[in-house]
C-alpha cells in the first residue's frame, strides 16, 4: 500500500506546484446566436502569446481553427489576414473600427461587420467568464497587442 502512496504524492506536488496558466479571449459575431447565419470569430490568447483562431459558423457549428498569415494594411489602418487550414481557401482580412471588426476579402465575395460578443451576456452561467474580455475596449485591446 505504501508503494501506491509515493507516486499519488509526487503527482499531487507536480500538479499543485504549476502556475496556473494564463489564457485569455475575446470574440466577435455576427448574425443572430442559435441560427444559421450565426458566425463568431474567437482570438485566443495563452501565456502572453497569440495561441490560435477560432470559427464557428451556424447553430450548433464545431469551430475550425484559422491561420494567422500576418499583418495587413488599409490607408492609414493597420490589421492582419486569416485563412482557414483548406487549401486554395480564401484570405480574409481583419481591420478594427472601433470595437468592431471589419472582415473581409480583396475579392469582394466576403465583407461583414463583426461585433464584440459578451461572453458574460451570452453564456446564462452563474459565474463570469473570467478569461473572456470584460469589455470591446479590451478585446481591441488584446487583438492589438497579440494579433497586430
């Protein structure tokens, strides 16, 4: 029995001596929640580091995860472009106005206004969302600072 002992201890000193870490998001949506024209854009952010992407189109929709492709430029506006992993697949890219995002491509096929998502609104839990932005100057704040 005392075998069993010093492996539980050991994994237990492993595990409660970590720091927590540190992972912090924000999204944008557009369209209605819980419908087919619901689209959200997720920016994650894991310790101090841009982590990844994710988008979620439609009710009930698995998110996919996009590529980061760098920085783009408007006259005067600065942002960065996202792909999603298939091939050949459309370049998207990501322009703030204000705590909006401007999502569109060079083409024309794809132009849309993304708006800060309250996770704290949106999820019914009892608790907030501690890791989701607490506000659109924030979320802006975080893209610039991880994303741009």
């Amino acid at each position: 029995m005392a075998y069993m002992i010093k492996p539980f201890l050991v994994m237990a000193i492993l595990c409660l001596s970590y720091p927590a870490q540190d992972v912090h998001v924000a999204t944008w949506s557009t369209g209605t929640p819980d419908s087919d024209n619901y689209e959200s854009l997720s920016f994650w952010i894991k310790d101090n580091h841009r982590a990844y992407i994710r988008y979620a189109h439609g009710k009930d929709a698995e998110g996919v995860d996009l590529s980061w492709l760098g920085s783009d430029t408007l006259p005067g506006v600065r942002g960065f472009r996202i792909s999603p992993p298939q091939p050949g697949a459309g370049v998207l890219s990501i322009i703030p106005q204000g705590s909006d995002l401007h999502v569109f491509d060079r083409d024309s096929h794809y132009d849309k206004a993304f708006h800060w998502e309250n996770e704290n609104d949106s999820t019914g839990a009892e608790a907030p969302c501690t890791i989701c932005a607490q506000n659109g100057k924030q979320a802006i704040g975080w893209l610039r600072r991880y994303f741009f």
